[in-house]
C-alpha cells in the first residue's frame, strides 16, 4: 500500500466515524401511551437517529414517574438523547413560576441520569399571547433570566423557541429577549413552522438564527378558517427539500427534531408510531439526497 492509499483509507475510516452533518430524532412526546421503553424501541426500529424524552407531567417519561430502574435502562440502550422537552411559561402565576424553577432542577437531574457524558438540552416554549411583546418584554426578561441560571446550577442548556400563538412570535423577538438575559445556559431554537404562519420568509429566519440556534424542529403548518394548524413535515406547503438545502448552503450541523403537534395528537385514529414512521420516510430521502446524512 503506497502513503497516497493509506492516507486515502485513514480519511476514509474517520468520514465513517463521523457522524453526519444532520441527524434526525424523534419524541415521545407523541407516543404518550407508550412507556418510554417502548417509544425508544419505536423511534429507533423507524430509523432516527436519536430521542427526544417528554418530561411533561402527564407523560410516563416525567421525572416524577420514571424510576431509577427505568433511567437505567434508557441510559443501558445507548441511543442518543439530544433533548428534553417541558412546557413552561415566563408570564405564569408566582406560584407557577417557582414551581417551574423546581422542574427546571428535575428534568436537568433525569438528563444527567440518562446521558451522563451529555446530557440533553432542556427546550421549552416562553408562554404570553400575541401582541403582547412591547409591555411583557422587561418580565419576560427577568423570569427568563430566573430559569436561566436554574439550568447553569443544573449543569443543562435551557432552550427556547419562538411560537406563533405566544407572545414571542418571530426571530427578532426571540433574539432580543436573549440578548436582555446574556446568559451562556440560553440558546434559541430555530422552527420555520412557527414564522411561516407569521409570512415570514425561510431564507431571512435562517440568517437570522441558525447561527445560535441549538438544534432545529421540523413540522409543518397552515391557516385553516382562521386558525393556526401544525402537520407532519410534507403535509402542507413547506419545502423541505429547499430548507435543508439553505441548512446546508449555510453550513449548519446538529440534531433535527421532528416534532409531532399535540393538534395531530388528539386526532380521532391518530398513531404516534405511524406519524413519527411518515415524517421520516418524507425527511430522510432528502437529507440522503442532499448528501447530508447517510441511507
């Protein structure tokens, strides 16, 4: 073997090493009937990537509800845990508030149980209606800044995303309330569906934050009489094929979570698995295509 062939094999073996530039993983937060055992077995059998753990409280994945044999045996699998996902709100009642700090604490616990080397980040929403940014923007801030260091205590990232229906709506909002915070534990979260319904365009929103964002959240989204509704990606008029090749073109790399609405959820018929199974199938020819994940 000349030095030309065994530098090429070296390359070679490092790009199989690597892991690709986007992959994907998938939430028992639309599995919420399974055990966590079971959704893992589900998201993994599809072919993603990684897991997304629910800690909501009215899921079997909630801190309170998974015991150490159950943490065990989600670390024991050695699928990854890219995120965590709880639902929070900055304009909630006092009581509610140091309430969520203390779930900040549980979930940054159950994070570090289950993935020990890395733990997940902790994503939620930021709560408040539309409209409302101007007069909430200094409380947002301050409540903001509160769980921010309950997650730097914790040793975990807090991230948020802007949501159409809440009162941070777009990319600039959602940039400003962190640059008022400045805390390293913060990060955004990028999801299109959100700031399509706002008539936002795909290009700008990504220039905007894939440079901070954390990981991204695919799904899709429309205007049906009047009211926002949230789809698997390929089920409205999202491009998918024209997202990630802008994600590539920007040379962005990380986890994707498709997440499945609790809209679809509460569908008559609805199957988690089957939905999760839907999203891949229309996401992962792309990516392959696209060069930026393998079959």
């Amino acid at each position: 073997m000349t030095r030309r062939d065994f530098a090429a094999c070296l390359a070679g073996v490092a790009a199989a090493a690597s892991p690709p530039a986007i992959r994907l993983h998938a939430s028992n937060y639309g599995m919420q009937t399974l055990p966590a055992a079971d959704a893992l077995a589900v998201i993994r059998d599809v072919g993603y990537d990684g897991m997304e753990l629910c800690a909501m409280p009215d899921w079997p994945s909630a801190p309170a509800r998974l015991f150490d044999s159950a943490r065990r045996a989600l670390r024991a699998s050695g699928f990854p845990f890219p995120t965590i996902i709880d639902a929070f709100h900055l304009l909630a009642p006092e009581a509610e508030h140091a309430a969520a700090l203390g779930r900040i604490h549980a979930d940054a616990q159950l994070a570090h149980d289950i993935s020990p080397e890395r733990p997940p980040l902790l994503q939620t929403v930021l709560g408040g209606r539309p409209g409302q940014w101007p007069e909430v923007r200094a409380r947002m801030a301050a409540r903001l800044a509160e769980w921010a260091r309950a997650a730097h205590e914790a040793r975990i990232t807090l991230a948020v995303k802007a949501h159409a229906n809440q009162a941070v709506d777009t990319p600039d909002k959602l940039l400003a309330l962190l640059d008022d915070v400045r805390h390293p534990a913060l990060a955004p979260i990028y999801d299109y569906s959100h700031f399509q319904l706002r008539g936002l365009a795909m290009a700008a929103t990504m220039e905007a934050l894939l440079p901070r964002a954390a990981f991204l959240t695919v799904k899709d989204s429309r205007v049906s009489g009047g009211k926002a509704e949230f789809l698997l990606p390929g089920q409205g008029s999202i491009d998918y094929l024209e997202y990630f090749r802008l994600v590539k073109q920007r040379g962005w790399r990380g986890w994707v979570l498709v997440e499945v609405s609790r809209q679809l959820q509460t569908q008559p018929g609805y199957d988690g698995a089957r939905a999760a199974a839907m999203a891949y199938a229309h996401l992962a020819p792309i990516l392959r295509d696209l060069g930026l994940r393998g079959a």
